[in-house]
C-alpha cells in the first residue's frame, strides 16, 4: 500500500484496497474496523467502523466491446473509481474503471471496453475500506501516522493492513489517462493484451512507484505543480510498457526520461526547508535520486 496524504487544516480520506486480484473481499460480518494513529504510536481516532466500498448488481446484460453497465443502484459510485465485475457464469471477472456515471438512468460509462460478458444480477463491487480524516485531526503537518485496518476475508481467516500517510501542504493526485499513453505509444494495448491491463498499470505505477517515490522524498510542508508529476508518471509507465515488451532500450530511455522528470519536480518544488515560516533563498531541496541541490527561486 503507498504513502497517501491528508491536506492540512482540510483533512481527507485514508483508504485500504484490501483485495486486488480476486473476485473476494472483506466480509461485512463482522464489519471492519479501522484505527488512527500517530507517528509517535498515540491514538489519534480511536477504533471505529470502517467505511465499505459500494457493492451491487447489474440490472441488464453487458456484452464484451461495450462500455457501460447499468445497475441496480450507483450510491457512492464516482468517477475514476476502480471496481471488480464479477465473476460471471464462466468464472470471468475484470478490474473497471468508472468514466462517468448516470444517476437518473443508473448507468456507468466505463473507461475500457469489456473483456467479457455479463449477466443480469451479476455482481460489481468496490474493494476499498476508507475513513474521513476530519479538519481537526489534521491541524499539524506530519508524516508517518498510519492507519490500522481489521478485517475479515472470510469467517475466521483475520487479517490486519496498515496505510502509511503524511499530512502536508499539498495533496498529489492521479491525472495520467490512457490516451496521454496512447499518444506516445499507439501500442500499449496490444502489447499489454488488453485495454484493462493499461487502466490497471497506470493504476499500478501511480500507487507502486510515484506515491511511493513522493512518499519517501517529498517534504510535507511543500508545494509542488502537478504538470511535472503527470509526466513523470507517463514516462515510468511507458518504461514498464517497454519492459514487458521486451524492448529494453526503450525501456531504458523511458527510465532515463523518468528520473530527468523528476529532477523537474524537486526544481518545482517550494519547502520551506529551514523552517523560519517562510520559503525563501534559504530553503534548498536536495533530490535523493541525484543527490543534486537546488535552491528555491
């Protein structure tokens, strides 16, 4: 699970994806739990119901090559959610992405085109667990409180996850779409072997390496422009897009790319470093990748 953030003074939400690569997920019975913590081990929000990821039914059959699937409710369902459709008659399942959503009529436009088909009364449903961080408890800048999530897969099979997150300044959020991809290389879905597959690596990277990347490099008390991240994260996808093709020079070129991007994001960086309250020619940003130092302009 990556490093996530919570805006100071504005709070946000914590969230767990529990199960990401099979039809199964938690149990409502019992219901799960989550718990707030500090950095230093105190308890910030004590034990409490978590909140559960939407869960329903198609209404209608969808065929494979469509785009929408209509259900029987869209409580809670928003744009850019991911969802698991399925499994269906013959066992088939699929990870969706939400591209717009109709609440008059109850149908989702989804991202990608269906891999499979599926039948009235199939079932589509949310994996992720959250809690709302309120104003209050984010009234202070702070990294690495974490959130403790309880659960079950099934009856009496216990588990427990923990999300790592930082309160800060500046809340980096997911804008790569899959035509940004396509752009660069007309290929990707070919070469990944399906539409999905290009939805779920933007998904992947952004969690696996670009949070990741943040989570362990970023100042909290920074301010940072989203432009340069979207590049970034376009690049690392496109490296990964090489690598299973196995083309290892662009995979190569990509990565070199990637690291140059990022380069860009510590230049467009604004911390307040020496912490006086203000950002000025004092603060400098030193990238972990280069090792290179830069001061604030």
């Amino acid at each position: 699970m990556p490093i996530q953030f919570v805006q100071k003074d504005k709070g946000g939400t914590i969230y767990s994806d529990v199960v990401d690569t099979a039809p199964a997920r938690w149990e409502d019975d019992p219901a799960p739990t989550v718990t707030i913590y500090e950095r230093t081990g105190g308890e910030l929000v004590a034990s409490q119901a978590a909140t559960l990821g939407p869960s329903t039914t198609l209404s209608a059959a969808s065929a494979a090559g469509t785009s929408s699937v209509t259900l029987t409710a869209v409580t809670s369902i928003n744009v850019g959610d991911t969802l698991c459709l399925g499994p269906n008659t013959g066992g088939q399942w699929e990870w969706v992405t939400v591209n717009s959503v109709t609440s008059a009529t109850k149908v989702l436009t989804l991202r990608d085109d269906l891999q499979y088909t599926y039948a009235n009364a199939d079932v589509i449903k949310s994996h992720r667990l959250s809690i709302a961080l309120t104003a209050a408890n984010a009234d202070a800048i702070y990294e690495n409180a974490r959130a403790l999530w309880a659960y079950e897969v099934a009856t009496n099979q216990a588990r427990t996850d923990t999300t790592i997150f930082h309160v800060s300044k500046w809340v980096p959020k997911q804008t790569l779409r899959d035509q940004d991809v396509l752009i660069r290389q007309p290929r990707a879905h070919d070469l990944l072997g399906s539409r999905q597959r290009l939805t779920q690596l933007i998904r992947d990277v952004w969690e696996r390496d670009i949070l990741e990347d943040l989570g362990v490099m970023f100042n909290p008390g920074a301010l940072l422009s989203g432009d340069v991240l979207r590049q970034a994260h376009l690049y690392r996808v496109l490296a990964e897009i090489a690598l299973m093709a196995g083309d290892e020079e662009g995979q190569q070129h990509n990565n070199v790319l990637y690291q140059t991007a990022w380069e860009r994001v510590m230049q467009q960086t604004l911390a307040d470093v020496d912490g006086d309250g203000e950002v000025d020619d004092n603060d400098i940003i030193r990238s972990t990748m280069t090792g290179r130092v830069y001061r604030v302009q």
